[in-house]
C-alpha cells in the first residue's frame, strides 16, 4: 500500500476541512468517493480503497491499489502529493 503522511499545524477542526478539499481533488482527478468514519476519512474508487487519517499535527493517506493501478503507482504518488501539499500549503 501507498502511504503518504504529512505533519501540519492547522489544529484538528481546519485540518479536517483541508481533507474534505483533498477527497474533493482525488474525486475530481481519480473518480474516489469518500466518507467520514470518526477522524478517518474512507476513499475508495475503481481498483483503490484506503483512508486519509487526520489528527492535530499530522494527515496521513494510506492507499492500497490493485493491481492494475500499481503499474501506475509512481505517477499516481506524486499527483496526490502534489494535491495534499497544495491543501495544507
């Protein structure tokens, strides 16, 4: 699996708010649809399932793809990087 965690300073209430903004990105560039459980953001679309964990000081994705997403797993990386570190930015 995919695991992307980035520290931050927002406090937990905005934090949340800039994980709505990145589930809205991967909605728009990768089709997922998610849904809040508890502090823990579920994603999952079309060969890809996983959670986008919040807490005060940090934001942690966590992705597992199948297999035929995994041949793209560099490029598919670095665009949700780019996308989680515009948000906390």
């Amino acid at each position: 699996s995919m695991r992307i965690r980035r520290s931050h300073n927002l406090g937990l209430e905005e934090a949340r708010k800039r994980a709505d903004r990145i589930a809205e990105d991967l909605r728009e560039e990768f089709s997922f649809r998610s849904r809040w459980v508890g502090d823990a953001l579920h994603v999952e679309g079309s060969g890809a399932s996983g959670e986008l964990h919040v807490d005060d000081h940090v934001i942690e994705l966590v992705v597992k793809l199948g297999f035929a997403l995994k041949l793209m797993e560099g490029p598919i990386r670095s665009a949700i990087e780019r996308m989680i570190d515009e948000e906390l930015a």
